[in-house]
C-alpha cells in the first residue's frame, strides 16, 4: 500500500493512524509499547534502521521522509519522542523543530537530532534533547539517549516535577 507521497512505506515502520497520545507536559519516555516515536529522516537506510532500533525497543513507529510529512502525521497522533535529520527536501530538520517548540501540543516531546558530521550541526543547537551523528555507531548512541531520556523522566517523576 503507497501512502499519500507515493513511496512504500518501510515494512518495519507500522503505520497507526488512529493512535491518540495525549502529551504529558515534560520529557518524558515512556517504555510500554503503547509508546510512539516519530522518525523523519529522507534516507530511506536511516529511517529503516532508526525504526527497526525503536522498535525493538517497544516503541510504535511512525516514519517521514521531511518535515512536511511530519506535520502532516502529527496532526493524528502525539509522539513520546522525534528523531529527525536536519537536511532534507521540502521542510528541513530545522524548520521542523522551529514548529515544533512554537505549538504548546507538541514543545515538550523529546527530540533527538540525527546529522552527518558533514552537515554542519551546530553545537549550540539547544532546541533538540540530543545530537547524534549518523557516520558513528548509530544504534549506540540511540540507545544511550534514549537511557538518559529515560533517566530524566525518572528524576522527575521522583521529584515530583
């Protein structure tokens, strides 16, 4: 089945369009498999491996190949977590979170920025919860963001934040 871009979605990237996830205010990743998480990346490589990586980890995935794509998902569902590239076609990594920290419904979610060292990701960057670089050992890094995610929501919660 092509989805409205005319591309085949990746088979490891489910497709829930009915799913609702009310945001809770904080960063916060949740780790029951009623967790949804929102790729958008325009390598097709990038999006199977960061869908395949989450989903082992009990998240439903959502995929997209740009931001405009993303917008168009989040206006039918609400993700504990975004990981997107910064450069691709149509509406760039950027724009996305630009929009994203704009919207009270949506300023809260975590976003995790996957960039090429090429890419020139600024360090200063301090919009995204993390920075990881697509040439080092991706599944590494995503798996030590999502421990420190996961660790800060437990602090909070513990504090009663």
């Amino acid at each position: 089945m092509t989805n409205v871009t005319g591309y085949e979605p990746l088979p490891s990237c489910r497709k829930y369009p009915l799913a609702v996830i009310v945001p809770t205010g904080r960063a916060e990743v949740p780790t029951s498999m009623s967790s949804v998480a929102l790729v958008v990346d325009d390598s097709m490589l990038m999006r199977y491996t960061v869908c395949r990586f989450l989903e082992e980890r009990g998240f439903a995935v959502e995929s997209a190949s740009n931001g405009v794509e993303a917008l168009e998902i989040l206006s039918r569902i609400r993700p504990q977590l975004i990981v997107t590239d910064l450069q691709m076609p149509k509406m760039c990594g950027s724009e996305l979170i630009t929009i994203l920290k704009s919207k009270p419904e949506t300023a809260a979610i975590p976003i995790i920025i996957v960039a090429s060292r090429a890419s020139g990701l600024d360090e200063s960057e301090k919009r995204a919860n993390f920075a990881i670089y697509k040439d080092v050992d991706i599944e590494a890094q995503l798996a030590k963001a999502l421990d420190e995610l996961s660790g800060s929501a437990g602090k909070a919660q513990a504090s009663g934040k």
